[in-house]
C-alpha cells in the first residue's frame, strides 16, 4: 500500500452510519470505501478531462443557435 496521510472529514451522521454497517458486513474499512470512492470520483472526472481535451478542436457553438436550429429541422 502507497504512504497513507491522516486526515478529519465530517459526515452527515446517516452516512457514517451506513458506512460502519456496510464496513461490518463486508469486512472492508471505512477509509478503504472512502479511499475507493475518491479515486473513483477522481478517474471520472480524468476521463471527462480527456473527453474535452479530445472535443477542444471542435468549434464552439452558442445555446441560441442550437435551439434555433433544433426548432427549424422541427425536432422542438
């Protein structure tokens, strides 16, 4: 395991609670969820950074015209 760093977070207390009863019943800590949830939020939001690095050559179209468009090919 990498180097751990110790660090206070507050919960809504209905949160922690579910947390210590699923970390009972699956034998898995509450930092291990909690480290697991973090690098989860963390490779969506890599892959949502690559998904507009990947759309920045795209040119960029403003929300009027769009619904402009949308209304003239009939499809609002």
């Amino acid at each position: 395991m990498s180097e751990t760093k110790r660090t206070t977070i507050y919960l809504d207390s209905e949160l922690h609670r579910a947390l210590r009863l699923r970390s009972a019943a699956s034998d898995v800590s509450i930092s291990e969820m909690v480290n697991d949830a973090v690098r989860l939020a963390l490779a969506e939001d890599a892959i949502d950074l690559e998904a507009s690095e990947v759309r920045e050559g795209e040119p960029a179209l403003d929300f009027e015209t769009v619904v402009r468009d949308l209304k003239r090919r009939g499809r609002l």
